[in-house]
C-alpha cells in the first residue's frame, strides 16, 4: 500500500519570519508519508506547479491555493495554514463544502506573545530596560562615599528601585485588566490571577464558565477603563474591536497606568494615548504599533515611561516548531478519523471578519 502524500507550499523567504519551520515541517510530514515541497513565489494556482492528484494533505506557507486547486486534489482530506483565523488567502467555502478541515496554525504563537506582554509588563513596573541602559551606559548608581551597611558587612545599594509617579512594583497588587480573552489574552488573563492580582476583561464571545473557571470578572470596556492599573490590550485586528479603548477612554485611565498593547494597535486610539504619554500622564509598554516600521521621531522612542520591542513577541523558536507541530498532529488525528483540535470554524472567520459578528 502507498504511503499517503503531502505537500508543503512554502515562499522562498520564508526563513526571513520563520526560520525553524521548513525543517520541522518536512521532518513531522515525512514521518507520516512522501513529502513533495512546492517553493514558490509564482502567482499561478498550486495545482498548475504540482501534481495533487494523490495529495492528501496540503500545508501552505506560500503559493496561490485557489478552489481550482481543492477540485484537483480528490484525495485531500487536510489542510494546514497560517491564516489569522480569518480564512484570508484560502478557499475556505470550498473546503468546508467538501468537509475539509483548515487547520489554523497562529494559535502556534500565543504562548511567546503572551509571554512577552508578561515581561514589558514586568520590565515597565520595575524599570529593568531603564535600569540596564543606566548600566551600559556607565553611570554612577552606588553611592560608595556614603554606603549603607548591610548585615553581612557589605555595602548595598540604596536608590528606591521604581518611579512613584507611575504603576510600579510587584503584578500581584495590581487590578488588571486584559482587553481580548482569547489564545493569548486568556494566558494573560490566568497568569495574573496565579500572580495574586485582581483581573477584570472584555471579550463578549468568551463564555462565563470559562472565565469563571479563571476567575476572572466581565466587565464592560468603561468598567474595565475606570477601574484598571494596567491594561493588557490583547485583541486582534478585527472590525468589531477597533479603537475599543478609544479616545474617551485613554482619558479615563487613571494618571500613572500603563497601557500594554502586544497584539495589534488597532484596537486603540493611538494618538490620544501618545499624547497622554507624553504629558507623562500614562506608562506605555509594546510590541506593537500604528505606524510601523516606528519612524526614528515617533513621541513614543526614547521615552522614560515607555518600553518597547520591535514586533518580535511571537518570533521564538519555540512558536516556530509549534506551528508544524501543531499543524502536522492535526493531520494525524484527521487521518486517524480523529476530530482536529485546531480546525479553523465559520464562527471563528466571523468574529475575525465582520464588523457585527453574532454573539
């Protein structure tokens, strides 16, 4: 009997972003079959580039998969992809009809982005960026002609290790606030509360038993302005979620809060809260942001009260093999008869679609 048949579409700059997924993806579908790897740049449909007459499973990184494509693949029972839960870039009508499951591979990163929201947080509260580029820049941070003497008859520093004009300290004391309860912002979410903080989030398509399960309170986008500390801003860029924390809210936040935004800017008014970071009202840590790449004059660099990365938090290694090990154990439980556990659904491409989706 023949072993069963996959394709791996890739771009050829797919390294570029993703630089431990090529190895880890052939390796996982060679386990199950015969590989055939499609590296394509080229417009034209999958199919005109490759036989997929014997193709039972298809993962794209790259290639132009049309349903001209699913109708010449009468075996395929799979599909892997990275589409944002959105179905953006795949027939996903077409591979529904035909009872084809997408498997949805971006929930590969949420541990990493979720992870490093945690630490811009952290690194905001206790001013470790700010503490380390003092270091490196060589400035005088112990007081050796007048030390303080600590017990084991050594000197120790004594500066107060935080800025009081803003959110600072330990996570735990805090009240939270997480803006999207989904693959990343629920890691979020659960991670302050197992800290001891006080959570509160919005997200209407979570349901009550879960976050009941986190404890955590829902409470409106108001409630969740007026009573926050920090603000986990942890929604993708849907419809629907635009500028949720808008001008009159960034308004609200009490002086001093910190604002952390890790999955895309647009569920903010940007420019309302840079100009409360400038007038040093509000802390700000990101990943994210309006305008990117951030022009070198952006009010929001080499500010004391910000911390920012250059949109890296979901590009570790680790998410890198997540996304063929996610995908390819999909595949096995799809082969098997198995129900997949990351299949994309039409609930899912709603929610990420429309600006009215249906509760």
């Amino acid at each position: 009997m023949a072993s069963p048949e996959f394709v791996f579409t890739r771009h050829p700059n797919l390294e570029v972003s993703w630089p431990f997924v090529h190895e880890q993806m052939v390796r996982r579908l060679e386990e199950l079959g015969t590989t055939l790897v499609l590296n394509t740049s080229s417009r034209d449909p999958i199919h005109e580039q490759i036989d997929l007459s014997e193709t039972v499973g298809i993962s794209r990184f790259g290639g132009n998969l049309t349903e001209a494509c699913i109708a010449a693949a009468p075996k395929l029972k799979v599909l892997g992809a990275m589409t944002d839960n959105s179905g953006h870039g795949i027939p996903y009508t077409a591979l529904q009809e035909r009872g084809i499951p997408v498997i949805e591979s971006t929930r590969a990163w949420s541990q990493s982005v979720a992870e490093c929201a945690f630490g811009l947080a952290l690194s905001s509260l206790r001013r470790t960026a700010q503490w380390h580029l003092k270091m490196a820049n060589g400035e005088k941070l112990w007081d050796w002609e007048n030390p303080i003497w600590g017990s084991n008859k050594l000197p120790v520093a004594h500066q107060f290790c935080d800025d009081p004009d803003f959110v600072n300290g330990d996570l735990g004391t805090k009240r939270i606030g997480v803006i999207g309860l989904g693959q990343i912002g629920g890691k979020i979410a659960k991670w302050c509360r197992v800290f001891g903080a006080t959570v509160t989030g919005y997200d209407p398509f979570v349901p009550d038993a879960l976050l009941q399960e986190w404890d955590v309170q829902r409470v409106d986008m108001d409630t969740l302005a007026d009573s926050s500390d920090i603000v986990f801003v942890a929604v993708p860029p849907t419809p629907s979620a635009r500028h949720l924390l808008n001008r009159e809210r960034i308004y609200r936040l009490r002086k001093g809060s910190l604002v952390v935004i890790i999955t895309r800017a647009h569920a903010v008014d940007m420019e309302a809260l840079r100009e409360r970071i400038v007038k040093d009202e509000l802390a700000g840590a990101f990943d994210v942001y309006d305008i990117e790449p951030v022009p070198i004059d952006d009010e929001l660099r080499n500010r004391d009260n910000v911390v920012h990365t250059p949109h890296i938090a979901g590009r570790t290694e680790d998410a890198n093999l997540r996304v063929a090990d996610m995908t390819i154990d999909d595949f096995e439980r799809v082969l098997k008869g198995e129900a997949p556990i990351g299949a994309l659904t039409p609930k899912a491409v709603e929610v990420r679609t429309s600006p009215n989706p249906s509760l």
